[in-house]
C-alpha cells in the first residue's frame, strides 16, 4: 500500500488518530462549544423559522457573484458594532480565514512576525508561496520588539492568538504598544477567545480595552462559542476591500450557508444580551478547575500536561468509561501531550467537579 509504513510510524509512536464519532451519552469536556450554544434549541428555531419564510435557503455562489445576501451584511455590521471595528467580511471557517489574511497580506519585501504556538492554517499559509517569516518564542514581547526594530521590510505583520488553543494563555497586552511603536499590522486570531472574555464577552480587545486602530485585525470563529460555523474577519475598511479583492479563500469559496450565519448572528445577540450571566458561569468553571486541579485559567481551555502518548490515550479511554468526554492531545498539535479539558458552559458545574476530581486521582 501507498503509505502503510507512515501508518505504521504513526501507530509506533502512539500518533495514529481515527475519527469517533460523537457520543451524546457522554457529558462533553472536549468540544470548543464554549458557551452550549450549540445545545440552545431557542436559536436554532429562531433560525430555522426565519430562513422558513425565505425564497431560498442556500448563498448558492461566492460573495463577489451573487452569493452576498443581506443575512450576510446584517451580520458583518453587527459584529462590527460590536467589536468596534470600521468593516469586515465572514467566511467559510477559521482555517481559511488565517490562509486568507496571511497568503494575501504578506507581499514581496514584507515580513511576517508569528508567535511560535500560533495555529498551524497560519503555519501553513506562511508556507504556500514562500512568505518571508520570522517565528518568536511563545508570547516573547522582548523577543517581538527586537525583531520588530531590527527589520527593514516594507510592511511588518504580526500574527498572534488572543488566547492560544492549546496552552490556554492569553496574549501578552504589549504587542499591542509594540505594533503601534512599530507601525505593524497585527493580526489576532480569537478563535479562542471571542465569546469567553471581556466586559462585553468580545474577546481580548474587549478584554484589555483596547481602542481600535487602523492596523488592528482581529479574527474569529463561529464554530466555538457561538456555536455555529464558519470565521469571520475585521479590519478597517481599507483593509477590508484588499482582502476582498485578493484573499483566495473569499473570492473562490461559496459564501458562508446562511443558515450558519443567521445562527451565528442570533448567537451574537444572546451573548451580547446575556453577557452578565454567562461571564458568572464563566467565572464559577474557572473557581472549580482552580479548588480541583490548582490551575488558572484565562480562559475556558485547561491543558494538563502528561507527556507520555500512551499514558495520555490511557486517560482519555478511562474517563470516557465514566461517562466523560476530553481531548488527548499529542504530536504534532503539541510538543508532549496533553489532556486538554475544556469546561464549558454546556455542562454543569457538579459535572465539571465530578471531572476535575476523576482527573486529579489518574493523571
């Protein structure tokens, strides 16, 4: 067969993964449903009711040929008011939507400035057409600053997550001072963090309360908190009507199905018009995991190290035996591998207890 000794490799080394296909009998700790919005039968009605009354229920072209529909425009002005942003434009996935910004931003004579744990889409955009790339240690803001001011490129871009996907962490503040010192754009991924933090729930520039400026992007999902599908990206309008016009991932691509965006547009207003009640559940997950297990969180993510790849499956298939879901997360996601516990709003506080102690006594 073709490739049976990298599949061999892969099983060797305790790699090899297989699709499972989801369990609605176990109490999930390993979807990035941050919030249960993906469980709210009020919002999916809401949505089914109003696309009901439509003359079509598909985008059925890409935005720029006749699949930009007014669900998608409402939707776009909306999480612009919300976030503070001039313009912006949703997509098919958060994937595509870090190939988008970095495969078109990043010209000849730029450089691109990355955190070393930024997600692999970024990774991998950074190496389609040969992107000059400077990798920094994780959240190293010395480290930034000085490749920052040693750089004669003609545009500088920073790319960076508002909280990282695996590590759990925030964002250091200062890239923000320092891309402004530097007149560097910067582009930060909120997949992790719109919906979970900040006075408004809009994620770190909600979070730290940073005003908007012209070479800010800020990108995010909605297939995480606001239990829907797809990405979105916001920037100034100038930035906006480049990606429009040159990111691939939006001019080729079938617009965003509008059921998704409806459902994330409704998902918006529920958290925007529950944010008080849900930055307490937040903050109650938060408590148990710290009274638990003696770690912080940021956010709603909780990585356990491990380290070994044998012992970190052993884990996972000990915990789904009592009625537990989690993430056993290995190479090449992570260095060593993790369990990755997610203690979201979907469960019950007496659920993510009982978890937090089960874990406390194997791991």
């Amino acid at each position: 067969m073709y490739y049976e000794s990298e599949l061999r490799a892969l099983k060797k080394a305790k790699r090899y993964r297989k699709r499972e296909v989801y369990d609605s009998s176990l109490l999930d700790f390993a979807s990035n449903d941050y919030l249960g919005l993906a469980h709210n039968r009020e919002l999916h009605e809401s949505t089914c009711k109003t696309l009901s009354k439509m003359s079509l229920h598909s985008s059925k072209a890409s935005l720029l040929v006749n699949g930009y529909h007014q669900i998608h425009k409402d939707f776009e002005a909306a999480l612009c008011e919300a976030n503070g942003f001039e313009d912006g434009v949703i997509l098919g996935s958060g994937f595509n939507a870090n190939i988008a910004l970095i495969e078109s931003l990043v010209r000849r004579g730029d450089t691109l400035f990355m955190d070393e744990k930024y997600h692999a889409s970024g990774v991998l955009a950074s190496n389609i057409k040969g992107v000059d790339v400077k990798f920094f240690s994780h959240n190293n803001m010395q480290e930034l600053e000085n490749l920052l001011k040693s750089s004669d490129a003609k545009r500088k871009i920073v790319a960076v997550e508002g909280i990282y996907s695996m590590d759990g962490d925030l964002v250091d503040r200062a890239v923000f001072e320092i891309c402004d010192r530097y007149d560097a754009i910067l582009i930060v991924d909120e997949a992790h963090s719109s919906g979970v933090v900040g006075d408004n729930l809009m994620g770190v520039f909600d979070y730290y309360k940073v005003g908007i400026k012209p070479n800010y992007i800020k990108m995010g999902t909605l297939g995480k908190a606001y239990g829907s599908f797809g990405a979105f990206i916001l920037a100034s309008s100038h930035i906006t009507k480049y990606l429009i016009n040159r990111a691939k991932p939006i001019i080729y691509a079938t617009s965003l199905s509008l059921y998704d965006t409806l459902l994330a547009h409704n998902a918006l207003m529920y958290i925007l018009q529950n944010r008080e009640s849900l930055k307490s559940e937040v903050k109650k997950r938060q408590n148990i995991v710290y009274e638990e297990l003696g770690i912080r969180v940021e956010g709603l993510i909780v990585p356990i190290p491990i380290n070994d790849n044998k012992r970190v499956i052993e884990i996972k298939e000990s915990l789904k035996e009592r009625g537990f879901a989690i993430g056993a997360i290995r190479q090449p996601t992570v260095e060593s591998a993790i369990v990755r516990l997610i203690a979201r709003l979907g469960e019950s506080c007496d659920s993510l207890r009982e978890l937090c102690k089960n874990l406390a006594k194997i791991r």
